[in-house]
C-alpha cells in the first residue's frame, strides 16, 4: 500500500501532542507514541493513520545511522499500515539499537505493538 504525502506528521504541534497527551509502547528498538486525531487536525476527508519518524543524532547516530533507521521505520508502517485504526497519529522514535535488527523482527515488534493500539479512538482518553 501507497504511502501518501498526507500521512506524514508535519506540524510541530502534532509531534507535540503525541508526545504530550499520547500513549507509549515500547518496542525494543523504537518507542511508538500514539493519539487520537482530533476533527481539527483531519487533512481534507482523510480516513487513514498518520506517522512521524524521528531519530536523533544522540540516540541514534550520525546522519547515515538515522537515515537508515527512519527508512526502516517508514517502510515498516507502509506495509502494515493497514494494522493501525484509521483516527490514530503514530509517533515512531528511533533508538541506537534499532538498526541492529534484522528488518523481520522490527516487523514483528511493530505488529505486537499494532495489536496494543485501541481500536477505537474514543477510548484512549
């Protein structure tokens, strides 16, 4: 499935909210922040999840370490993008381990943390 510009967390203040008013789960090499988007942060009719990668330089490494690790990240969440509730904004920040792992088990991680998400935004508040 087609990973489309209007997925993507571009705002300060959605990175922010996720951070601040979302809910953690922990993946081993990632951190996975979800919120529910609220009617206001909605792009057009898009019924679809929203994403941001970050990696940082000092949990991750240089510029090619984080590259490589928001590659995976991204790439994770197009194919499985269909695991996540529609109404959710996922936060995906990187770890320093996270490009140790074998491209399979950031899968599998990412699906165990999948079937963790509520199914219905209203219940995450």
């Amino acid at each position: 499935m087609r990973f489309r510009a209007e997925q993507h967390l571009r705002r300060q203040r959605d990175f922010r909210l996720a951070r601040e008013q979302g809910r953690r789960i922990e993946c081993g090499g990632f951190t996975l922040w979800y919120v529910a988007r609220e009617n206001g942060n909605v792009v057009g009719a898009l019924q679809a999840p929203r994403v941001g990668v970050v990696a940082s330089t000092a949990a991750v490494g240089g510029a090619i370490q984080r590259n490589r690790a928001k590659r995976r990240l991204r790439e994770v969440f197009r194919h499985h993008q269909t695991e996540v509730p529609a109404q959710l904004d996922l936060l995906l920040i990187a770890r320093r381990s996270l490009n140790q792992l074998a491209f399979a088990e950031i899968e599998k991680k990412f699906l165990e943390a999948c079937t963790r998400l509520p199914r219905l935004p209203e219940a995450i508040s």
